[in-house]
C-alpha cells in the first residue's frame, strides 16, 4: 500500500462503537465518524472519502438503505457493511446487487477489518485507474473522428 493516508467514513449509532474504532486506527487511517445516515451524508458532502463502512441497524435506515443512497450520489467510495446481527438475506441482497464490496461482523476482528480495508482501497484505487483510462479513450476516439472528419472533407 502507498504512503497515502486512507480517506475513511465509519457510520454506527453506538458512540462507543465508533470511539473505539477511531482510537483502534486513527494512526494508519484519516477516519470521519457519524451516528446517523444523515450526519454521514453531510460528511460526504464535504470530504473526499475512499472507503465507507456502515453498521447495518441503525435507527431510520438500515446500513444497505443508507448505501444505496449513497451510490447514486457518490458511486466511487467502496462500501463494508458491519452487522452484529445474522439478517443474511439482506446482507447476500446487497452483495449481489453491488451495494457492498464486503461485509463483517460485530464485534470485529482488528487484523480482519484492517486487511478487509487495504484490499479495499487497492480495489479503489484499480477502479479509479480504469476510469482515468476509459477517459483517455474517449479523449483519444473524439480525436480520431475528428481527424477521419477532416480527412474525408478535404
């Protein structure tokens, strides 16, 4: 993994959960926390962030409702959602769809959620690499034409 510093949001409605996350990795990561859907959002709004990770019960919205929100807004940060609770038909739901890139259990293990994350960012950072290029081939296309238009009025 790079040098760079990896842009985390962690949403849960238990304070105790997210202070013990951001005490657990605020050394390795840049960690945004919110209590609510809505407070994360906001955070979105304002920050660039890489990763997401949600707990699923929450109340108001559910951690998938809450990462379906933020797809349409916001379709690059990978998403992991954290559930103490065993809804697998919601989780497999979501899986499938594309909502999570992954999901844990509570209470979580420090070395798996540390290792879910890095190989999170690399898909990041694989998944922006193809967007740049897509970019550049489209670039590369509209001047072809052109030069082809060109070409064939002259």
């Amino acid at each position: 993994m790079s040098e760079q510093k990896i842009n985390l949001l962690y949403v849960d409605d238990e304070e105790n959960n997210l202070l013990s996350f951001k005490a657990t990795f605020r050394l390795k990561y840049n960690i945004k926390i919110a209590l609510s859907a809505d407070e994360a959002m906001q955070i979105l709004d304002k920050n660039p962030i890489e990763i997401i990770i949600t707990d699923q019960r929450m109340p108001n919205t559910t951690g998938i409702e809450f990462l379906e929100k933020v797809l349409v807004k916001y379709p690059d940060p990978i998403r992991i959602l954290l559930t103490g609770y065993s809804d697998m038909n919601a989780v497999v739901d979501a899986v499938n769809k594309g909502k999570i890139y992954h999901y844990l259990t509570k209470p979580w293990d420090e070395k798996v959620l540390d290792e879910t994350i890095a190989k999170a960012f690399e898909l990041y950072q694989q998944n922006l690499e193809v967007k740049t290029l897509n970019g550049k081939l489209v670039t590369s296309n509209e001047q072809l034409e052109f030069l082809l238009r060109q070409r064939l009025l002259s």
